[in-house]
C-alpha cells in the first residue's frame, strides 16, 4: 500500500486526484505494476489509477488475465474499475480509504455483489486508511482554496 500511496502523491503533484494502485505478486512479493491517476493529462477518462496498473501488468506478463495477484489501491474502487478488476481476474483487492460517493465495493452498488458478475476478488478494506483519505481531503482542500 505505501507504493500506491506514492503513486497518489506523484498524481497529486501532476494535478491528479491523489489515487494510486500497485499490482503485486504474492507468491514472490515483485511490484508487478503501478499507477496513478492520469484522466486529465492523458485525456483519457479511462485512465484511473487501477487501470493504469491493470494494463500496464497485462502488457508486462503478456496476459489479460492476472489470477492470483494483489491490487493495493488507495480509494474504493469505482464501478468502471471494479469491473476492470474482475474481467482481469485479480486474485484480492485491498484499497485504503472508502469512497461513499463513487466507491463500487463497499458502497454504491457493490459490484462484486452482484449476481452478473463473473469474478469476486477476496477484499480487504481501510488498509491505511486515514493516510489515503487525508491525501485526499487535503488535495481537495487546497484546490478550493481552504
């Protein structure tokens, strides 16, 4: 999670919502991929923080499918991503802060819930939570000028 958390931090300070991912292997440990938010300088609405990461370790193992690992994620996960994560099969979430507006897993409408979908990562949530969430509420802040 503190490799996500930096992710956040590098997306804060490129004018991002401070959200990031890591994409780890636990069998042997190895960061497979990371990512950080990225929708406004690439243009790309698409290009959330857990997408980022599921691409870039799709390409990385030359597989769509990534069973068995871990997506550390620094906010819930929203709805275009939880159905991300479960096309790509990942093995276990664990996110940091809970999102009640646009979270997917906990809240909303939980997705990985739903009798339509195909695949159910295990999840753990509020995993440095407080650190995630005051990233946020800070990045925030400061961009309504408080």
């Amino acid at each position: 999670m503190r490799i996500a958390l930096e992710a956040a931090q590098a997306a804060a300070a490129a004018g991002e919502t401070p959200v990031g991912a890591a994409i780890v292997d636990p069998a042997s440990g190895e960061v497979v991929a990371v990512g950080a938010n990225q929708p406004i300088g690439s243009h790309d609405p698409t290009a959330h923080a857990e997408i980022v990461a599921i691409r870039a370790a799709a390409q990385k193992l030359g597989n769509y499918r990534l069973t068995d690992l871990t997506l550390y994620v620094t906010l819930e996960p929203c709805a275009m991503c939880a159905g991300a994560i479960s096309h790509a099969r990942i093995g276990r979430v664990v996110f940091g802060a809970e999102d009640p507006k646009g979270g997917a897993v906990v809240n909303g409408p939980r997705f990985f819930e739903q009798p339509t979908c195909h695949w159910r990562p295990a999840v753990e949530g509020g995993v440095l939570a407080q650190e995630a969430g005051g990233l946020l509420r800070g990045f925030f802040r400061a961009r309504r000028g408080k």
